[in-house]
C-alpha cells in the first residue's frame, strides 16, 4: 500500500471505461475536504451520475433497509445512500460514526465480486470505516435484526474496523 497506508485512489471501471479525472484527492471546488480523510475523498463530481443512478435504480432490498434508515430513524442516527468515499460507492454510510452497510444479493457470491469486496473494505477500514454487510433476504425476512445489528456497531466503542463478513440471521437448514 501506498502513502500511510493507504491504497490508491485508483478510478474503477464504469461501462469498460476507466474514469478520468483532472486530480483523484480535490473535490468540486479544488480544494480538500475536512475530518482526518484525504482531501475530497467523499462524493466526487465525477460520480455524481453513478451514485443518481444507482439511488434511482435501488434493489428491492435496499429500498426497504433504506425506509428503516432516512429521515434519522435509527435512533436519531443520519445516514446516507449511495454516498462515494474514494471510487467506491456505499449503499448506506453514517458519516458521524464512519460506519459503511452494505446489502449483498447473489452478485457478490462469485469469486470476482468477492475479491473485489475485500479489497473495497480493506480501502474503507484504512480510512477507519466500519463495514457492515448483510444478505438481501436478512434485510427481507430479518429486518429488526438488521436494525439491532447496525445499532450495536453504531453504540459500539471499538473503533476497530470490522473483519470482512457478511452477517446472516437466517438459520441454517437441518440436514
């Protein structure tokens, strides 16, 4: 890793094409931004249509997590959907409490999808965020579970980014 530990800002491919940008660390105003994150690391300009897209385009799953979490629902706490940190695009981010959750459908079950996960949270918890991550039918037929498990992590004094897993609340069929 590059810098502090830190991984390149490296822009992903969107539609086959690398994104190019004037410079990776400035944001629309040229300047950094604040807190102790590189400068202009959160929501880039140039991902502005990206992250509308994908708001408007939100899975089934994301919608109902999504009722659960606008409008500071969960215990007063203010999140955000679809909000880039970097190149990597965050379904939900609470900004106060650094804490990242994903919601993962069958997609992220395939060796790619899966390596690019890891390196995707290993580049979020070295800027210290969390990452939650939670199956698409937890969030379906768990949603209350869900909600506890955010909750617990929010209120939770470790600072420690999480390992890379994804937390299931269903119970394994017996066999």
């Amino acid at each position: 890793m590059r810098k502090g530990n830190l991984p390149p800002l490296a822009p992903p491919k969107i539609g086959g094409e690398l994104l190019e940008l004037a410079s990776p660390l400035l944001d629309k105003e040229g300047v950094g931004g604040g807190c102790d994150f590189p400068s202009g690391i959160h929501n880039k300009p140039q991902l502005k249509s990206v992250r509308k897209e994908l708001r408007n385009e939100s899975t089934p799953a994301e919608k109902k997590l999504w009722c659960a979490l606008q409008h500071s629902q969960l215990d007063g706490y203010k999140f955000r959907r679809q909000h880039s940190v970097g190149f990597y695009i965050l379904d939900f981010y609470c900004p106060s409490k650094k804490l990242a959750i994903e919601v993962d459908g069958d997609s992220h079950f395939t060796d790619d999808a899966m390596a690019y996960d890891k390196e995707r949270t290993a580049f979020l918890n070295a800027l210290n965020i969390r990452v939650l991550r939670f199956l698409n039918t937890d969030v379906y037929n768990n949603l209350d579970a869900v909600r506890e498990r955010i909750l617990e992590e929010i209120k939770s004094p470790s600072l420690t980014p999480l390992a890379f897993t994804t937390h299931s609340f269903t119970t394994p069929n017996p066999s």
